[in-house]
C-alpha cells in the first residue's frame, strides 16, 4: 500500500505484498499541496549539496564565488519558505495542524534562528542586533517547527520590507506569565488603512515601495494561526516610511503545559 | 558489543574530496556500521558521503527489502531510514528490526520530508530513537547526530 498520509503520495509504484499497517484515512489532498511537497524533494536535494560543498569550500573561494554560493542559499531557502507557507496554509484549511510542543529556552532559541538570517541581512545591507532580556523565566511550551515559521517570516519581512542600509532589532521581553518578542524595522513602515488586514490570507500592501518584493501574503496570515494555535497574540505598530515592529506574545510554560491542537 | 568511542564530531568538517568508493578515513567514529537506507539516489549520495568523511563504514540500499536483508547479512551499529520507501516503508522496517533478536539493539533513526505528527508518533512508537525533517536538517547535522545513538 501507499503511505498513509494526509500528505501527497510521492512513490508511485509501490508494491503491494508487503503487509502495512491498515489503519489510515488518508485526508483528501489539494493541488497545491500535493505539488509543494513534491518540490521538497529536488529542493531537499539542492539545499543539502548547497550546504556541504559551502561547508567544505567556503575557506577556499573567491569573494565572487562566495557570493554567487550565499545568493543559491539565500534563493534556495526563500523556495523553502515559500513550500513551508503554502504547505502550512493547506493544512490550516484542512484543519489537520495538530503542535508538537516541547519546552524550549527561548532566548537561545530565538537567537540560534536570527543569525541564520546574517547572509540575507548583508545582501542588503541591513544591521541585525539582537537584545537580550536580562532576568526572567523564558522557558516556553513550542511546537519547534511552526514558531521558527513565525519568527521566520516576521525577519524575512523585516528584511524584505526594509530599506538598504536599514536595520533590524529582535528583542525580547519576558513578563510575569508571557514572553513578548518583537522585531523592529527601519523599512517602509505600513499605512494605518492597511494595518488591520496584513493578517488576512493573500493579503499584500499595494504601494509602490512594498510593489517591488515578491510574495504570496501567507506569512503573516500562517504566523497569525500558529501564534493562536499557542494561546499567544501577534499584532503590529507601524508608521508609514518610519518602520515597523511585529510583536508576538506567547505564554510561559510555568504552570502551562496544556498547549493543544 | 559497542565500544564507548563515540565519534568526535566537529560542525565543520575538514574539506574533503567526495570519494564515495574509497574506504573510510581513519576518524574518531571508524568502524561503527551505518545502513542508509533512502530511495532517492542524491540524498542517499550525500548522506553516504558525509557519513564516510566522518570515519564511518557504510552500507546502502535503495528500498526495504534489499535494506532488511542487507542488515540480516551484516547487520549495522546504526540504521538511517527513509520513510516511504518501495516494497517496504520506514515503519515496517523499523519494526522487523525491533524484532529481530540480531537488530533489536540498534538505533533506528527516520529521516523524512513528511512533517506529521500522526506519523512521527507512530514511529517512535515502533522504536525508532528519532524522526528527522531532511529539509530542516543539513546533511552533516543528521551525521552528526548518530553519534547520540552509538
Ligand atoms: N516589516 C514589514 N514592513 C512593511 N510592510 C510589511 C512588513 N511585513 C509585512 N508587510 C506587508 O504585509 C504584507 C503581508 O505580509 P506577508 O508576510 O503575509 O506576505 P508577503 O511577505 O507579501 O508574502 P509571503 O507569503 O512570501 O510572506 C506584505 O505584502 C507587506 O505589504
Ligand atoms: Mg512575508
């Protein structure tokens, strides 16, 4: 039999003698999502030889050579950011996200993600800083994997949207039953009108200084329902031409373990 | 039957050629047996390859039942699996090792692109010691892990 997932199938000839277990119900599958995770495939492939040969040659290239490799990562994972969104955007329409939560030490946590985003920030000539709470229990219950989606795309957006030379600071600001993290912008800011709609699936700012960043107006819609899904709340300051700051708050995991479905 | 060396892993392996057929380089983790078990020839080449370079003996296969039988005849230290495999998913194949008086000692670790929870669950449940997402997970982060289960 195939396997039993609500995923797309990806073997097409499996065979059939070998007794598996029976006790599925494979979810119905939309095109979309069935074509993203087929595109994790080469792009798992591409993504993982990328990462071995810059791992093994960086030391050794030529300041070309090590930009034209930068720039394959940073494309090769803007792919992946996008299959992520569409895929977790299929999801949440089925209602088949179900979190795997586990508690995480926050600040090292968000830290470890941040400077992953080093290479995107120069490309564009963007500071990054990343300020430290100094006391306080930030011990959190997350589903690893859909919280760094959210941190994940507020940076990209911090950087997409910012101007060259910008600059991005995450902070985080541990209260006494939440912690709250932001990340601030020096980039193009959002109209008030449009403030309270960036949230919305498919929803994009029509101007002509966010026009020319590509996108699918998933992030912010999947980073809204995976913050939820955590009985935490996102929301944004802005001011047009000045900045933004994306702020989420999720609760800590004191006395809290009962982050479900 | 295992020694306690555990291989020395650094995050940045020493630059190397990609020589798949010669025999490992006398490293910390020299010895130690791994069967990768993966369909797709790229990803199994790379793992094959990193796992080489950090001083491991590799045995390959490219679906379950070469993998199970390849394990029955030599069987391994450490077991890297795909998930849906032909003939024989990752599941099943953790569960005949966990059932085999010879393979019921050695860790088996899923690697997959599916992300979901059902599965994992089930996974760990049959015995598997983890669940790796290939794509959130360089290739020499999932070599590095199989020292943890060593
Ligand atoms: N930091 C920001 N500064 C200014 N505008 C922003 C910022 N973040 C988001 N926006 C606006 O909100 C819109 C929605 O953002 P969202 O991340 O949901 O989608 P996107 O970036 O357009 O596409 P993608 O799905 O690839 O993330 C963006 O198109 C942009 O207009
Ligand atoms: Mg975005």
């Amino acid at each position: 039999m195939d396997q039993p997932t609500n995923q797309a199938p990806t073997k097409a000839n499996q065979s059939t003698q070998v007794a598996l277990d029976q006790n599925q119900t494979p979810a119905p599958v939309d095109f979309v999502s069935m074509v993203a995770h087929e595109l994790k495939t080469p792009l798992t492939s591409l993504r993982g030889y990328l990462s071995v040969f810059i791992e093994e040659n960086a030391k050794s290239m030529t300041p070309e050579q090590n930009m034209f490799l930068s720039r394959m990562d940073i494309a090769s994972t803007q792919l992946s950011t996008l299959v992520e969104n569409l895929l977790n955007t299929s999801r949440i329409e089925r209602g088949v996200i179900t979190l795997n939560p586990e508690v995480v030490e926050w600040v090292p946590f968000v830290k470890t993600i941040f400077v992953e985003f080093e290479n995107r920030a120069k490309e564009r000539k963007i500071e990054l800083e990343f300020i430290e709470p100094t006391t306080g229990f930030t011990k959190l219950m997350v589903d690893k994997l859909r919280i760094t989606e959210v941190i994940s795309n507020l940076i990209t957006n911090a950087i997409t949207y910012n101007k060259e030379g910008g600059k991005i600071i995450l902070s985080i600001e541990v209260k006494d039953n939440e912690v709250v993290t932001h990340v601030q912008d020096t980039g193009i800011g959002i109209a008030k009108e449009a403030q309270g709609k960036l949230f919305e699936k498919y929803y994009r700012v029509q101007n002509s200084a966010a026009g020319r960043a590509n996108g699918t107006g998933l992030g912010l819609y999947v980073s809204k329902v995976f913050v939820q899904m955590h009985k935490g709340k996102i929301w944004v300051n802005s001011e047009s031409d000045k900045g933004s700051t994306f702020s989420f708050s999720l609760p800590v995991a004191r006395d809290v373990p009962s982050v479900q479905k | 039957m295992d020694e306690p060396t555990t291989p020395t892993l650094t995050s940045n392996p020493v630059s190397q050629q990609p020589s798949v057929t010669s025999s490992a380089e006398p490293k910390a983790a020299t010895g130690k047996k791994v069967l990768i078990i993966e369909d797709d020839v790229f990803i199994r080449d790379l793992y094959e390859m990193q796992a080489k370079k950090m001083g491991y003996q590799v045995i390959t296969a490219d679906n379950g039942e070469e993998g199970i039988n390849k394990a029955k005849a030599n069987p391994p230290d450490l077991l890297l699996t795909d998930l849906m495999l032909p003939k024989l998913d990752g599941i099943s194949i953790v569960k005949m090792f966990k059932s085999d008086p010879t393979l019921s000692k050695t860790s088996c670790l899923i690697i997959t692109n599916l992300e979901d929870a059902t599965k994992e669950k089930e996974a760990l449940a049959v015995g598997a010691s983890a669940y790796i997402l290939k794509i959130k997970n360089t290739p020499s982060k999932v070599v590095e892990m199989f020292k943890n289960y060593i």
